[in-house]
C-alpha cells in the first residue's frame, strides 16, 4: 500500500525527526493522521526502560483533515512537500 505523506516547511525545528523521534503526517486508507514514535536512548537502556538504543518505546496517532503546523487542508492532497 502506498502511503501520502505531507511534509510540512512549518514543522518547528524541536520537533524534526532525530534519534528519539520521528513525526510523521500520513494518509492511510483514506484518513490522515499525525504520528509521533518515540525511540529509546542509551539513558533508557541504562535505566532499564528499553532493552536496546533506538528500540521503538511509544507510539501515538491522532485523526486530522488539517495540517496543525501550516494549517492546509490535507482532504484530496497528493503526497508532497507544501
């Protein structure tokens, strides 16, 4: 299944996709939804929280027809950078 993404020129630069996170705005069978994963780092490891650095700890994905970081409609958008 092909997935549309929106790459948003808005996402604020905290919340870019780094070693303890990814956000990701996607179309999946017709509904878009915003998902945040966050991944272990080595403190998490340490601590007993994860087993390995980089492991996926949590997952959350919201229902959206709007954009929250420009606003746009996302009802009809073909995957691309906006």
């Amino acid at each position: 299944m092909n997935k549309k993404q929106h790459n948003c020129i808005n996402l604020p630069e905290a919340l870019k996709d780094s070693e303890e996170s990814k956000i990701c705005i996607a179309n999946e069978e017709g509904n878009w939804y915003l998902a945040i994963f966050s991944f272990a780092d080595k403190e998490m490891v340490e601590d007993g929280e994860a087993e390995e650095v980089g492991e996926e700890v949590g997952s959350y994905e919201i229902k959206i027809d709007f954009c929250p970081f420009c606003g746009k409609s996302l009802k009809g958008l073909v995957s691309q950078a906006s």
